[in-house]
C-alpha cells in the first residue's frame, strides 16, 4: 500500500493583511490538505469492491481545508482563537467541523486553557474495505460497497447463541420436538440494528493549567477532558441464514452450517462518552529531576449495546514516577523510574478477556568520559525480569539489558 500526502498554509497577516495583525493583534491563517490511500488488493484482507476490478487498486482519498483566526487581548494575556474546517470524503458528504480556544497567562508562569471542539473521523482503510475470513468469522468493512445485503439479512449472533441454548434445554429438560422447541424459542433471536458505517462524530471540552513555582523548580501540569462520541465506530457479531423465508429463519438460525457468522465495522446507536484527566508534577532541586504523574481514561455507553465491540483496550489508570541526576557523583549519573498501570478488558478480533495489572522498574547508569567527549550508559528496561502481559494475545514481556557508547564530535 501507498499514499500520496499533500498540505499548506499560507499566514496572511504576514503580508497581505498586515496592518489587521499590527492594529488588532489578529493573525488569520488558511490552509489545505489533500490525501489518497492506494490499497493493492490480495484477495482476502482487501478486495475491490467494483466487480469485474477485484483486484484492481483500491484509492481511497480525503481533502480538506480551514480558516484560522487568532486575537491577543488586554496585552497580550488573553488570547481566543477560532478554526473552522471542512472535510470531504469519497464515500460522505462534506462535513462541517468548528473548534474555539481561550488561554489566559495573568503572569508569565500561569497559565490557564480551555477548548471546545467538534470533529469527524473517517473509517479506516480496514474499517471501510477489509475483507477477511478467519475461522469461518468474516469480517467486512462497513462501507455499503463492501456489506450491501449483509446488514439488512442479519440476526446479532448474540440471541442466536441464547436462542441455541434456550432449544437445546427444551429438547432436553421439556421432552419437546426440535421443531416445537425452534417454534417456542424463536421470538428470542434479535433482528440486526446496525447499518452501514458512517464517519464518527466527536464533540470536545478540554480544560487545562500549567504553572511554575518556587523560583521555577516546581511545575505542575494538569487538564481534564469530556468527549461525547456519536455513530462511534465499533465491532458487531452478526449471522446471515441461508434463507430469506421468513418460517424458515429460525430454523436456519439454529443450525450452524445453515448459516454464515460476520464481525462487522459500524457505529454505535448511542452516545458514547470518554472522559478523563492528567496531572503530571516536575520538580528540580541539586541537579536531582524528580517526575510524578497520573492518568485516568474512562469509556462509556449510555446504554450497554447487545453485540457491539468497543475495543477501547485502555487502562483506567496509568502512573509514572522517575527520579534522575545526569551527574550524581563527578563523572557518573543515573536514573530511576517506575510504572504502574490497572486491569482492563481487552477487545479485539482475535481474543477478549482481562489484562492484568502490572508494574514494571526502569534504571539505567552513565559514565561520562569528558576528554573523550564519549557517554556510556548500563540500563535496563524491567530491571527486575518480573514478565508480563500489555494486550491479550501478544507476548509476555521480561527485562530488557543494554549498554550503549555515545561518542560527541565536536
């Protein structure tokens, strides 16, 4: 595969507009991009979906532009900024997005952040054309080319399976017919809500500070963020029977080889919200630099969608703390640093399940050789060896050793 990328901005209060930017304290920008993805298909992960071209190149391409306008106020200490962009995409109508910025500096070692910000995201090049069967599970992009008929012919795998049981128990337990059984149970199965994919829709409202204190030894950072995701892009379980009659479904339904399993890209129903929060902490003192922060990051379905797949694969919490003094003693220096991160739920094509909690201890030390002008360092990533797991079916991760030569020409 292959892209082609181009993009510019002109400033013109540089030259053209030049006295709005003397008199006003006004800087305008406009500027414009232009991309196109070439997929070679293989005939399984992608396929053209033009028949008679399947396996012709795949483009697939965006162009965009926006106008930005900045203002200083009262000195200098307040400056408010405007952005409205504009995107068009092969397969959506253009679409519209606005974004406003204020940040206040009362003095020059505070400083206070806001924003608001509305924006779209594409499918990607998977999420709108893959084309895979692995296991007997398809998956197929949501663009209409590559699902027509897919959609609108599919049950939620998720009822077929409680459908499967709840006949299963029927014939056991109630001594029914499996044809009495399919008849009884089959209001259970659930019609496929999900359509073709769309762009995702996200609106933004970030907050943040940044400050210095005690002479410039202390800084702090800190921001919070809401995002409100509407059409979130996501996964779907869903089976096509073999049958379009409408008696015939359930039994088609109950039958596996009568049947055909698809994991489908496609949007949400309902507002999804992503919400959280960093502070991170800096402080030097004796050439010692001490480092501390911590990150929260949360997903959230107003309500809890029957098959739908997030795949957020994020950890709730993340801390980092590290100490380091590039000369500690003369010539030698080291650093130190520690890692935490909580349990979360893994989604992904090839396993779900939960990744465990972990931590892990980095240090390193370094000689430097200052007639030499040449820095060695001795470290280690998971200095104590202690192995573990970052995502679900990757590898367990141990110690890392390394030792490196710097040499400096001057």
């Amino acid at each position: 595969a292959s892209f082609v990328h181009a993009e510019g901005q002109v400033d013109l209060t540089a030259n053209l507009l030049r006295d709005v930017k003397e008199k006003l304290g006004m800087q305008i920008l406009v500027g414009g991009e232009h991309r196109t993805y070439i997929i070679e298909p293989d005939g399984n992960y992608f396929i053209n979906p033009k028949q008679g071209k399947e396996y012709s190149n795949i483009h697939y391409a965006k162009t965009g532009g926006f106008i930005s306008v900045t203002r200083t106020l009262f000195d200098g200490d307040l400056k408010l900024g405007a952005i409205i962009r504009g995107d068009k995409n092969d397969y959506f109508d253009l679409m519209i997005t606005p974004r406003f910025t204020a940040v206040y500096s009362p003095v020059n070692t505070q400083h206070f952040r806001a924003s608001y910000q509305s924006g779209y995201r594409y499918p990607s090049i998977f999420e709108a054309y893959s084309n895979v069967n692995s296991g007997g599970v398809k998956r197929v992009g949501g663009l209409p080319a590559m699902s027509h008929g897919i959609f609108e012919n599919a049950w939620l795998a998720s009822s077929i399976t409680t459908f499967q049981s709840a006949v299963l128990n029927d014939i056991n337990k109630n001594g029914l017919t499996q044809s009495e059984a399919i008849t009884r149970n089959k209001d259970i199965l659930k019609k496929n809500p999900y359509t073709y994919i769309k762009a995702e829709h996200v609106k933004s409202v970030e907050v943040g500070y940044k400050g210095l204190f005690d002479e410039g030894r202390f800084f702090i950072d800190a921001e919070a963020y809401l995002n409100r995701y509407a059409n979130f892009i996501a996964q779907a379980n869903m089976n096509v029977p073999n049958t379009q009659v409408t008696d015939s479904i359930p039994f088609a339904l109950y039958s596996k080889s009568k049947q055909s399993p698809y994991r489908m890209w496609t949007n949400s129903q309902t507002v999804v919200n992503n919400y959280g929060g960093s502070v991170g902490l800096t402080y030097t003192e004796h050439g010692y630099v001490t480092n501390g922060n911590v990150t929260y990051a949360k997903l959230k379905m107003s309500d809890k969608e029957d098959g739908l797949e997030d795949g957020f694969n994020t950890p709730s919490w993340t801390v980092n703390v590290s100490v380091a003094k590039e000369r500690i003693f003369k010539h030698a220096g080291a650093g130190i640093s520690w890692k935490w991160q909580s349990s979360y739920y893994w989604q992904s094509f090839l396993v779900n399940g939960d990744v465990d909690a972990y931590s892990t201890l980095d240090a390193q030390v370094t000689y430097t050789f200052d007639k030499l002008n040449c820095r060695a360092k001795l470290g280690a990533s998971n200095l104590l060896n202690k192995y573990y797991y970052s995502f679900l079916g990757g590898p367990s991760i141990g110690g890392m050793y390394y030792l490196t030569l710097t040499y400096g020409i001057r």
